[in-house]
C-alpha cells in the first residue's frame, strides 16, 4: 500500500453513497465503497464494463490497490483514465448536448442487455474525451429491478431533454438554464417556455408537459413503491420513446454575429495565411502541453494546435461559431480539439453546493499557452477593460506562453467598434499594450501581420524564460 | 418477380392500415387513462418527493409506450423482411 501523503476529497461526488473520488498526489482516484460491491462485481463480471469501453461509451479504470480515505467502508479503489479537460452542458452547444444524451441513452441500453440500468443520468457525467462524449461516472450503474420504472427518467428528462428543446424550439441560448439549475431545467418552467408546437410532438407532450403536470400534482402525495409490474418492454420502450425524441429535435445555426466573422474582416486571404503561418512557427518554438483559443471563432486558428495533436480547447461566446466549429471536429473525427461556449466577460462560476461543485473557469487552468487572436480589442474596447486588467487576466489563465495579436485603434473592426461610442480609450495604443503585458510577460516574438496593421506577439510568463 | 412485386405493394398497405388503427387505439387508450388517473391520483401521503411525480408518469404511460414500442419493433421486422425480399429478388434478377 502506498501510505497517505495528501488527502482531499473531491466536491463533486460527495452526495453518491457509492463512492466518491478523491486526489492523490495529483491524480484522481475513486473510492468504491461496500454498499456498491454487488453492483460493481456484476458490472465487470458480466462483461458490461468491458464491452462499453471497448465501444468507446465509459471512462476506462484500472483497480489500485492504495488505500483510500475512508477504508472502514471501501470496496475497491480504481484510477480512472485522466479526462483532457473537464468541461459542463452549459458550455456546450447543441449538438454536443444532443451528442451526449444520446451516448446516454446508448449506454442504458447496452446496460439492459446486461442485465444492469442507469440509476442516474446527470449531464456531468458524460464528458468529451478524444473528441467522443463518455460515461466518466463508473458507479451509475444498478443491477436492473424487473417491475420498477426507471429511477433516472426524471433526471434525463431535466438534464437532456428539456435543454435541448428549449434550445431546438425557443431561442439555443437557454442552455444557460443549466448554469442555474444544477439538476436540470425544472420541468414545469420547461413546460411554460416550451412553444405550443412542442404540445403537438407526442414524446414532448408526454416527458416535459404531462411529466410536469404529474410532478406538480405529487409533490406532495405518496405512493407506495412495491414492485408495480413495469415490464421490461415498457421500460425499454421509455428509452426509445426518450431517443426518438432526442433525435428528432435539431438546431441549424443562422448567420449570426461572429458566424461569417472571417468573411467581413479586413484581413486579405494572405494575411490570413501570414498570420496561420506566424502562428505556426511560434507552436513550434514553444512547443506546448496544452493550448486554449480564447475568442476562437469557428476554431481555424485551433487547428493549427490542435492539428499538431497539443490538446486544445476552443472558446467562443457564439453557440453558432461553437456549433460550426464542433460539427466539423465530429465530420473530420478530430480527438484533440475542443470547443465550447464561454463569455470572457462573464466566464463560467463555481456552482453547487459551496460554490464547489462545478469549478469556475480558471480553476480548471492554467493551460500551458493561450492564444488570443482578435481578441484584445473586443475586451478593451467593448467591454471596457483596462489594459493592466487584461495583463493580469492573462497572466492568470496561461503558465507558459501567450499568443496574442494586437489590433490597432485604426484597424477597421476597432474603428466599427469605435462607430457607435465616444473614443474613452485613450490608452489603448500599442506601446501602452506592450507596457501592460511586460509587468507578466517577456515579449520574445513580436511580428507584424503582413498586409494589416495588426501585431503578433509570442509572450513568455515571467519565471519561465 | 412480376409476382413479388404485386405482393410488395398490397401487403404493405394492409400493414400501414393495420399500424395506424393499432396507433390510434393505442393513444386513445393512453389518453383515457392519463386523465382518469390524473383526475383520481389515489392515496394520497403528506411528505414531499420530487421524483413522485417521475414515478407516478412512468406507471401511468407504461402501457401505451409498451405497445407502442412492441408496434415499433414489429413494424421494423416486417419491413426488413420486405427489404429483404426486394434485394433479395434483384439479386437473383440480376
């Protein structure tokens, strides 16, 4: 056994009698306790484990034999493969939700084939690993009770489909419900934002409003819970009726703000390819770990990271940018880029009990380089951070490097942000951005943007050089 | 072939006539229930669960979405097995 050195439970698993994880000298480990023995024995014995990450569908463990922190009702411990970034249904967009209710729903049936059923189907348990949504949640697994309906039904019904068709029949920013609500959309504010429409859709009218109307109407009634004869062909007729529902619901991504953004810059195709070439070579001279696209539109600055397989994630505040930019990682089965929803503005909080179940934004930082293309101006200029503040926030989010491109005031896209607002920006020159960054960066690579009037910068944080 | 053709097109519409009586019946049912059950919850207790109501749907539903599941999975069988047929019959014409 290896003896204790550092302890610490994570809060994100705290309220699963079966279990919990904990960090362990900087790896995650999962604790399996005594009350989950028979389900976990029956979950690798009868093949189920093995056969749903073979498919790709469940985060793959191996069984360690280090004591955990509360050995008195331990089962087993395992360390599950480590997740690139650990990211939450309101920073998806649709289809990455769409995506992982149906890998949900794939799961509970190849689970039922096994004899076994998912006793919980919260949206943070699935997380995109290699460019695949999986089942990171190894304990969500019960030996399935013949006769009793599915105990998960309402937490799909609030985690999956109410979001996604709010998203698909009311506005795709409703997702951020979920940042709000951390068991789901509550099913009767579902119902009253939901469309008529929605009413007339069979699998709607019964999951979201009759399945609203049936929680209001027994909030505060019981029913005994013996064994009620629900047959297997009722329960699994549940699941399709759910998948069906899923799949029918879709979202098409108009032209939004940033969606033909490439299209209405000034940039000439050749500063565009001077810039991705620029880019190029400063990934080469840092070579990093791991890089975040801050601002990263459709991802096509991304994918000169993420091409060079560097984990990357994409963020972008525009669901259809987001949407565009994910749709194509699936089309090319891309496994090292990312995307999601984020307003920097506004990141991601803690959320949860203690504001510690679901970590902020930066907590789950720093990457190794960020890039911020076309950005700086965006956040100096529209939403009126000053440049020492941007520094700081910079120097926060990356540990090594920074990629950065500075967009001066005569650049056209400043110069239609400056159109409908008085210049209160007389800091924002580049010897000025140059003073800023220096207080936590180096600027080691400063090259101008061929055919523009912009700057990149290859910064490194003070301390690493 | 003339012969598995003329087939082809009779049965399945004798099988969409009978899905759709099958379909309507089925939801008719459903819904007679859901609102007599709806109408009458039964005993009631006073303590309060969120998942009741959860619970109480899927009881209430079981039966339709049963059948309509079982109506699914036999609609899908037969029209395999005229897929089938079809591809089946083409081969061996060509």
């Amino acid at each position: 056994m290896i003896s204790d050195r550092k302890n610490e439970d994570v809060p994100a698993s705290f309220r699963d009698p079966s279990g919990f994880i904990f960090c362990r000298d900087n790896a995650l480990y999962r604790q399996i306790n005594q009350i989950y023995g028979e389900d976990y024995k029956q979950l690798i014995d009868s093949g189920l484990y093995k056969h749903l990450v073979e498919e790709g569908f469940l985060v793959a463990h191996e069984e360690v034999s280090i004591q955990g922190p509360r050995p008195e009702v331990a089962y087993k411990v395992i360390r599950p493969d480590p997740v690139p970034f650990i990211s939450y249904p309101y920073e998806w967009c649709f289809s990455q939700l769409k995506d992982a209710a149906l890998a949900t729903l794939s799961v509970q049936k190849i689970a039922l084939s096994s004899g076994m059923s998912l006793k919980d189907c919260s949206a943070y348990n699935i997380q995109f690993s290699y460019g695949r949504p999986i089942l990171i949640d190894t304990l969500s697994f019960e030996r399935y009770k013949e006769g009793m309906p599915w105990v998960a039904y309402r937490q799909f019904c609030q985690h999956f489909l109410a979001p996604l068709a709010l998203m698909s029949m009311k506005d795709v920013r409703l997702n951020q419900l979920s940042r709000i609500y951390i068991d789901g959309i509550p099913l009767d504010l579902a119902s009253s934002l939901l469309p008529f429409g929605s009413r007339l859709r069979f699998s709607l009218f019964t999951h979201i409003h009759l399945h609203a109307r049936s929680q209001k109407r027994y909030a505060d009634r019981a029913v005994e819970r013996g064994n009620r004869n629900f047959g297997s062909l009722a329960f699994r007729g549940i699941i399709d009726s759910l998948e069906t529902s899923i799949r029918r619901l879709t979202w098409q991504p108009e032209k939004t703000e940033w969606g033909s953004y490439y299209n209405e810059t000034n940039y000439t195709s050749s500063s565009f390819m001077h810039k991705r070439e620029l880019l190029g070579n400063f990934l080469t001279h840092t070579n990093p770990t791991t890089v975040w696209d801050l601002g990263a539109n459709t991802g096509f600055f991304s994918r000169v990271a993420s091409d060079r397989s560097i984990p990357t994630v994409s963020f972008d505040i525009d669901p259809a940018a987001v949407e565009k930019n994910y749709l194509q990682c699936v089309k090319n089965g891309e496994k090292h880029l990312l995307p999601l929803c984020l307003d920097l503005t506004n990141p991601s909080p803690g959320i949860g009990w203690a504001n510690e179940e679901r970590h902020p934004f930066l907590n789950r930082g720093p990457a190794d380089t960020v890039l911020a293309l076309a950005l700086v101006h965006h956040l100096a200029i529209s939403n009126n951070v000053p440049l020492d503040r941007l520094a700081a926030f910079f120097g926060k989010v990356c540990s090594r490097a920074l990629i950065i491109e500075f967009v001066p005031k005569k650049d056209s896209q400043v110069q239609r942000l400056l159109s409908t607002r008085d210049d209160i920006f007389p800091d924002y020159q580049q010897e000025a951005f140059e003073r800023a960054f220096s207080h936590y960066f180096y600027l080691e690579k400063t090259e101008p943007i061929s055919g523009s009037e912009r700057t990149l910068y290859l910064m490194v944080k003070r301390g690493n050089a | 072939m003339l012969g598995c053709l003329v087939t082809l097109k009779k049965e399945p519409k004798m099988v969409h006539a009978y899905r759709q009586i099958a379909a309507y019946t089925v939801i008719f049912l459903f819904a007679s229930i859901v609102l007599v059950l709806l109408i009458y919850p039964g005993r009631a207790y006073a303590y309060l669960d969120p998942g009741t109501g959860s619970y109480v749907l899927q009881l209430l539903i079981a039966s339709a979405i049963g059948a309509l599941f079982a109506l699914k999975m036999f609609w899908k069988r037969v029209s395999t097995f005229f897929k089938n047929l079809v591809s089946r019959t083409l081969d061996s014409d060509k």
